[in-house]
C-alpha cells in the first residue's frame, strides 16, 4: 500500500489548506483566544448569579418603601422604630441597652 492509496482514500476536503486553515482558527477560538469557551461559561454563570442578586435586590426595594411609607404616616411607628433600630432617646430620658451574654 503505497502513500498516494492513503491519500487517495482521504475525502478531498481534509486534504485542503481551507480545511487546516478554518480547523486551526476553530481550535484557537475554542482554546487559546482571550474569550474561549470556559470563559464563556464562566460569564454566563456570573450573568446568572447577577440576574439573581437584581431580583433579590429589587424585591428588597419593595419591602423597604412599604415600610418607609408606613414609617412616615405615623408619628408613633417613626418614633419606636428611632428607639428600637438607632436607640434614640428623648432629652432626660436613660436608655439600658441589654447584651445578651455569648455561651461558651
């Protein structure tokens, strides 16, 4: 079996300089380019991630101007809330900030 029946047997196209050419660019844009295909798929997750930290976030936002709202229509709500979250206290009045102790 001679070199020329081997090469014969070999479909015409893998035998074309287009062919090595375009499987070269492929292999180096799936492996060596700066945007590869794993870090593709590093993106993709770290889109994935975000998309979930904004829903997250933006279902946060509700909660939070609901309670601003009911914070500013009454005086009452706005005045335990300083007292309790920021320990606020009026003039002459004590405030004792109780610790509860760490078990070891």
């Amino acid at each position: 079996m001679q070199l020329s029946d081997l090469t014969a047997r070999v479909p015409r196209f893998l035998r074309s300089f287009y062919f090595y050419t375009g499987l070269g660019f492929l292999v180096w844009m799936f492996l060596f380019d700066s945007n590869d295909l794993l870090k593709q798929y590093d993106m993709y997750a770290k889109l994935q991630e975000l998309q979930t930290e904004k829903q997250y976030y933006l279902d946060n936002i509700d909660v939070v101007k609901r309670e601003r709202a009911e914070l500013l229509s009454s005086p009452e709500l706005l005045e335990k809330f300083a007292r309790e979250k920021y320990i606020m206290k009026r003039p002459g009045e004590d405030v004792f900030v109780l610790v509860p102790q760490a078990e070891e």
